[in-house]
C-alpha cells in the first residue's frame, strides 16, 4: 500500500465519526475562524472572489470562509468527508460553496488554500504542487497554506510527554515540513512568496483540548504577543506561506 492509499484510509476512517465530533468543538471551532480571518487578510479575498480548497475534509474551514467570498470549491479524496461538507452545506443553507472528490478543480481561482494538506504529501507530490497551483490561479492570485513545522518546540515536547496523544492525530506518513525548504518550492515556480509564523500553543492546545474555549483565546492571545519576537518565531508550531503568482 502505497502513501495515498494509507492517508486516504486513514482519513475515511476519520471522517467516519470523529472529526465530526471533534471538529464541532468549542476550541477547534474558534481555531477555525481565527484560520478564516487570516485566510481573508493574506490573500485579500473578496465578496468576487472565487476559491479553490486544497484537502477540505468536511468543509469546516470552507464553510465559515464561504459567506465571505463569491464561490468555494472544496475537493478532497475522501468520499466520507465529501458527503458529510455536502450535508452540511446544505444543512446550513450555503449555497456558493460546492464539494468534490478528486484532487482539482477547473480554474481559474482567485484563492487556492490547502489548511493542514502540503504536509499530507508524498515528496514527489509536493514537488509538484506549486507548478499545478500557478496553473490554476489568475495572475495576481494568492495560495495560503498552513503546515506543521519541524522546528516546532510544542512537536518535540509532546513526543516527549504524550507520544501515544501525538501518534492519535497523525498519520502514518505525514511529517513536518521545513518551512523555508517548502518555500522555496513556490519560489521556484515563480511565485513571490511571504513566510509568517501561525502560532506556538493555540492549535496544539485546540486540538488536546477541544472543549476549551476560554483556553485556546487565551493561547492564542499569548502567540500573538510570543510573535512580536522575531527570534522565537522559528519554533512555532506551524508555518503559513502566502504565494502570490
């Protein structure tokens, strides 16, 4: 079996009963419009804009970004995850976002985003990412991506601490990136890219702790103050990089 065929077992067995449980949490649901409204502030998106979501999963993100812009199209290669974005789309009354099962969508986009996806992929896939993506975009059109980095301090504490809480929420071969090696891909197919640092506590703790409203803004108020400082910056959990063609 083969790296896709394991992430995407994997994934349909989360997208089974889990996800839609943890993911409907009061932490991972502030998380997740904290994601939106820096998605909306990097790539400038606008009530025109058409968006393209790279591994939506059941849309959690897509749907709170979507009364924001014209269209989104959510695509992802887990049938499970598909249905359950549809029948929440619909359950929620969004009519300008879509889901698909695949990997692409017809462009052009305005906004490609692929939240917690880059780190999913093979080497060779990744690789070939930023080529695909400028394909895809108009020129002038933003990718934001949000990726698990390997210079993360909260990584290696909780390797240490809770290994088997950490193996719970991974997959068997995703990995943290480099972010200036992951970068650099994007450079080279002629983007110019901004690498910013997300946070230090707020999405590790969102995810140990779903319930914890109070905990993750607190969190998340303190990596906001952590990020005024340029040197701790490179041991954030994740890294972001916006790429405009």
């Amino acid at each position: 079996m083969g790296v896709l065929e394991r992430e995407l077992a994997y994934h349909e067995k989360l997208y089974s009963g889990f996800a839609q449980v943890h993911f409907a949490r009061p932490a991972v649901r502030a998380l997740r419009r904290h994601m939106v409204r820096r998605i909306l502030r990097s790539t400038h998106a606008a009530p025109s804009s058409r968006v393209l979501s790279l591994g939506c999963g059941i849309g959690d993100t897509e749907l709170l970004l979507a009364p924001h812009v014209a269209d989104l199209v959510g695509v992802d290669l887990s049938p499970a995850a598909i249905r359950q974005a549809r029948a929440d789309a619909a359950r929620m009354g969004i009519a300008n976002a879509r889901f698909e099962q695949g990997s692409s969508a017809p462009g052009p986009f305005d906004v490609i985003i692929a939240v917690f996806f880059l780190h999913h992929l093979s080497d060779d896939a990744l690789q070939e990412l930023p080529g695909a993506v400028k394909k895809l975009l108009v020129p002038g059109g933003a990718l934001y991506s949000l990726d698990p980095s390997r210079r993360r301090l909260s990584g290696a504490v909780g390797r240490r601490l809770v290994p088997r809480l950490m193996k719970r929420y991974q997959t068997p071969d995703e990995r943290e990136l480099d972010p200036e090696a992951t970068a650099s891909l994007f450079r080279r197919a002629g983007f110019r890219v901004r690498l910013a640092t997300y946070d230090f506590l707020s999405s590790p703790l969102a995810g140990l702790c779903p319930g914890w409203r109070s905990g993750y803004r607190a969190a998340r108020a303190l990596d906001d103050a952590i990020l005024l400082a340029p040197p701790l910056r490179r041991a954030g959990s994740n890294f972001e990089i916006i790429a405009t063609a």
